[in-house]
C-alpha cells in the first residue's frame, strides 16, 4: 500500500475552497494512515500555495479542483525529494452554485464486484477499480450511476457519490464500517444538520429496492436526488427537505454565493 495515493476534490468558488477544513482534515487523517509525517497545518499551508501559485495567478477562481497526493520513493542519494508528490487537475466547475438536479438521475445495483473492507476503504484514493467497473455497468445499462456493495453484501456508496436511502421518512445511510468514503457531503449532513436525525446502519439490497426515495451527495454537487432506481420512479419529499437544510447551512457557514 505505499505506492496508495490520496484524492481531494475540491470545490473552488470565486477563488475559496469550499469545505477546506472538511477536506484537510479528511486528507491528513488518509496521510496519518500512509505514515506520512505531515502536521494539519503545514497541509493547509501546501494547499493554499497550489491554489495560488497553480490556480489564482492565473485566474481559474472557479474550478474544480482534484489534488493527488502520493507518498514518494525516498533514495539515499537523492535526499532532496519531498516526502510527498503532488499532482492536481483543474477542470472549470458546471454550477457555482449548489443546485438540485433538472435532469433525471436514474440508478441501479452493481453487485458482479463488491468493494474490500478494510483500513483504507473510507479513504478517496487512486485503487478505485471498483467504482470504474460499477461506472462501466451503469453505462452499458443507460444508468447515470451505481451503487456499490461490499464484500459483506451492505450497500458501500456509489460511483462518486455518497449514498442515503429514506424508508416511511426516515433517512438511513451506510455506516463507515461497511466501507463507503468518507466524504465531506456526508459529513456535513451527519455532523453540522443535526435535526435531520439520519441513521446510520448496515444497508442490504432488499432495503435499496424498498426504498421510497434515494439521495447522493459529494463535494461538488452537493445533494443530487435519484429519480429512479432502475425502472422504479421515486419519491423526493424528504430529499427536498434535507436539500433545503443543506442550502442554510452552507449559506449560513460557508457563504451565501454558494446557494
């Protein structure tokens, strides 16, 4: 596992990180695990001058930003190479702003692979074989993504998402046992939207197709709501009401430009 690189994406609007405490934290706890010898705040420090010096000065201020970091070979003779490598890729961001879906999102169940448990599956890092055979499958089905289960056969997360599924208006989602990524959507949901009451626990297939409505979230897009799952229409009652949630907290804590 040292050659295992890490991934951050980032959302950057009118030049500022969104959710950069979420994602710093969230990338040193991967390095903690890697054994890289880095403290939260030097992280910090490193971000902010590749968002400067490789974003800023040259005037991308809405962009996605993905950085990938990797632990670099160290050689006697060549004491001079950082302990890390860097590498990002900036793409112009869709919407600035985050927004519910217009276009329908229709979803399946991948189950002909299932994602390994172990110490490093609620990290984002470069194995991601398992979310590009689940994209595969969801593009030869005419899906718009996947979910994804695990070696235990509980639901995981999806492609690039995170997953929560709501039954007679409760809203569950995978526990971090059962392997999903740990994602700054997630989080933000679980910990800073505290009357929301989502459950977590162990997700099985029969409880995917029960359920009444199914809503995805990551750093980018935020909360996308699934239209259907597979040729079942859902619901979105409460998947409005979590978005309208989501919309104060982040106008509330992170900056109204953003909603």
């Amino acid at each position: 596992m040292n050659t295992l690189g890490l991934i951050e994406t980032i959302k950057v609007v009118n030049g500022r990180l969104v959710f950069k405490n979420l994602h710093i934290e969230r990338l040193n706890n991967g390095l903690k695990l890697l054994n890289v010898p880095i403290n939260i705040y030097q992280l910090e420090d490193r971000i902010l001058r590749l968002l400067k010096y490789e974003c800023l000065s040259k005037g991308l201020k809405n962009i996605k930003l993905r950085i990938e970091v990797q632990k670099n070979r160290l050689h006697e003779y060549m004491p001079e190479i950082g302990e890390l490598k860097w590498n990002i890729t900036i793409k112009p961001l869709e919407q600035n702003k985050f927004t519910l879906n217009e276009k329908s999102i229709k979803i399946g169940v991948f189950l002909k692979d299932k994602k390994i448990i172990d110490e490093f599956s609620n990290l984002k890092h470069t194995d991601r074989e398992i979310y590009s055979r689940a994209y595969a499958f969801a593009t030869e089905n005419n899906l718009n993504e996947a979910l994804v289960f695990n070696t235990q056969n509980f639901l995981a997360d999806a492609t690039i998402y995170n997953v929560f599924i709501v039954k007679d208006k409760k809203i569950y989602t995978p526990t971090l046992a059962d392997a999903p990524v740990d994602g700054t959507g997630r989080k933000l949901l679980l910990n800073r939207i505290k009357q929301l009451n989502i459950i977590e626990k162990n997700i099985t297939v029969e409880d995917v197709y029960m359920a009444d409505e199914i809503f995805l979230t990551n750093a980018i897009k935020g909360i996308q709501i699934a239209t259907h799952l597979e040729d079942k229409i859902l619901d979105n009652d409460i998947s409005i009401q979590v978005f309208n949630e989501f919309k104060a907290t982040v106008a509330e804590h992170y900056g109204e430009d953003l909603v």
